[in-house]
C-alpha cells in the first residue's frame, strides 16, 4: 500500500478500534449498571461490525460474502439500539426495557429469517438493490423518531437562557454522529464507500473533544464561582429575596408556567434580573431551571401519593412540564430515583 491507502487505512480503523473498545466498556464495566450503557453498548457493537465490514470490504473486495452478510445484518439495529438508548436517558428504564422487548425480540427474528432465506452468497442482487436501500431508510425512520424525543434537548440548544448539562450533550452527541454517519453512507454512492468509516473516525473522537471541553468548562466555571465566592448577597439580603420568591411561586403557583422566565419572575418580585441570577447562582448555586424544577418535583411528589390514579404524562403537565422526558430527566435528577419507584415506596 502506498502511503495515502496507509492513512485511509488507519484512520478509518482508529475510530472501529477504539469504538470496540468502547462497546465492550459500556457493556461489562461501565458503573453504575444502567440500562441506557447496554443500549449505548449494543449500539458500538453494530456500528463497529458495519465500519469493520466497510473496511475490509473496501480494501480487499474479494471479502467473504458471509462477513458482507454479517455486517450489513448489523445495520438492521443501528436505528433501534440509537432510539432505545436515547429513551432509557430520557423516560422511565423500566418502561423503555418493556419496550425493547417488543422491539427487538421481533426485530431479531424477522432479520434472522430473512438472513436464513436469503443468503448472500446467493442472493447477492438482492441484498444490493433492496435490503440496502431497506437498511437505509429504516435507519432514517428511527433518526426521526429519535429526533421526535430530543427535541426538547434541541430547543434548549436554541434558546440562550437554557444550557445543556453533560448528559444532554452526550445525548445530542451520539444522535448527531450516527445522524452523521448514515449521511455518509446515504450519500457515498456520489463520493466514496470508505468516507462512513472515515467520518465514523471524526465524529467519535469529535465527540470526545466535545466532552472534555464541556467538563473543562465546568471546572472553569466553578473555580470562577470559588474565586469570587465573595461577591455572594449577604445572607439577611438573601434570605429576604428567597422568602419573595417563594410567597409568588407558591402563592401564585408560576412554576406550573412551563414557559416561566428570570426575566419574569424578577419582575413578579420586583429585582433586577442580575441580581435574581446572582442569588441562584452564587448564594444557591442553581441555575434558573433547577431552582424552578425543585418546586415543580415537590408538587408533583404529592401528585404522585395523592393522585396516584393519574398518568405520568398528566401529572407531568400539571406540574408544570413541557414533555414527560424532561419531567423524568428533572425527577431522577433531584430524587436520585424515578417518579414510578418513589410513588411505590412512598404507597407501600
């Protein structure tokens, strides 16, 4: 091999290599156990088998048509492991586990099949003119749906006054670079069979840049917050501005408002929206979504004794949620549990 084929080689390899890695991190060893790190895991594995497959392939088109076979069989569940992964980050596991048994266990015995009755070895045409374009458009069709459940994480993208935590850009980062990767395949028919392993290779080390920069500037951000920690309002001051705070939340019942802003509830209390933001940040250490979310989780713990007949999805609106993944996301968040759990240890 000349030297450019050596550097398409490696490159496109780094990111299969250290993404198998990966796969195997999340699946055995990454703590605490969570159900989202088997999906995320799952989804390494199927992704590392179909850039594998396309750098093998590209390389050395003689390859066995059984590894062909194998690898365009693990795109089936891109898609799938992509949605359910997504979920279990954002909605109750329990509830996202049943789910993937409907979906998978089906998913797995209808590819079987079909991999049993039309093999490539015989059926190659096939497998070129149809199940690839199948492959492609059910992969799209679970970006979309996956797309349907981040939107929240994407308006909060958009608007300046909210900021994603580290979880939610790990989130936005996976969907973005399996969007990125089926984008290079959709489309390599008009550059190169080898650009989605390629860009398979930057969009995972992209989205280690991404972490680590985000974790930085956190760390940036709380030396900022202990440097200056004496710019905080003194506590008798503080005291006074928390007491206003909560005679309008819970008096006038705003944080049921899932459209509620600094900007307005410094003017429900009558202070500069600097110095609001001041209170929350310096003296409480939260920012503006956190504080108001404590008071929607309260309400909705008692929803969740009181009104336990309700659906989640109902109690989530009323307390003053946009979607009930973000109700799951701000419940787990402060409680360290699920909605469903606390109401069941809370009713035993």
């Amino acid at each position: 091999m000349n030297l450019e084929t050596q550097l398409i080689f490696f490159f496109s390899a780094l990111g299969a290599f250290n993404s198998t890695i990966l796969s195997i991190y999340f699946l055995f060893f990454a703590k605490p156990k969570q159900l989202s790190n088997y999906f995320l895991g799952g989804l390494l594995v199927v992704l590392s088998i179909r850039i594998w497959k396309s750098i093998f392939f590209y390389f050395n088109p003689d390859l066995s048509k059984t590894f062909l076979q194998i690898g365009l069989t693990a795109c089936f569940f891109i898609g799938p492991f992509l949605y359910l992964y997504v979920k279990a980050k954002l909605d109750d596991p329990k509830r996202v586990l049943n789910q993937s048994l409907y979906l998978l266990v089906p998913f797995i015995i209808l590819v079987l099949i079909l991999g049993w009755m039309y093999p490539y070895t015989q059926y190659a045409e096939i497998w070129g003119l149809y199940f690839y374009k199948v492959i492609n458009y059910q992969w799209l069709l679970f970006l979309i749906l996956t797309g349907i459940v981040c939107r929240d994480l994407f308006k909060k993208l958009v608007k300046k006054e909210k900021r994603l935590n580290y979880q939610e850009i790990w989130i936005v980062s996976v969907f973005s670079g399996v969007f990125l990767i089926w984008l290079a395949y959709f489309t390599s028919s008009y550059t190169s069979y080898i650009i989605g392993a390629l860009s398979f290779s930057f969009v995972l080390y992209l989205s280690i840049l991404l972490i680590f920069y985000k974790k930085k500037t956190d760390y940036i951000s709380t030396e900022k917050k202990e440097k200056y920690a004496d710019k905080k309002i003194n506590n008798e001051e503080a005291l006074h501005l928390l007491s206003k705070i909560e005679t309008v939340l819970k008096g006038e019942q705003l944080y049921k408002d899932p459209n509620l802003t600094l900007t307005q509830l410094s003017k429900l209390i009558h202070v500069r929206v600097h110095v609001l933001s001041q209170l929350l940040n310096d003296n409480l250490d939260k920012n503006f979504p956190n504080f108001i979310n404590e008071y929607r989780i309260d309400a909705a713990k008692k929803m969740l004794i009181t009104d336990n007949h309700l659906k989640m999805e109902v109690i989530a609106e009323n307390c003053g949620f946009n979607s009930t993944s973000t109700f799951y996301t701000a419940f787990k968040s402060i409680t360290n549990t699920t909605p469903g759990k606390y109401a069941k240890n809370e009713l035993k």
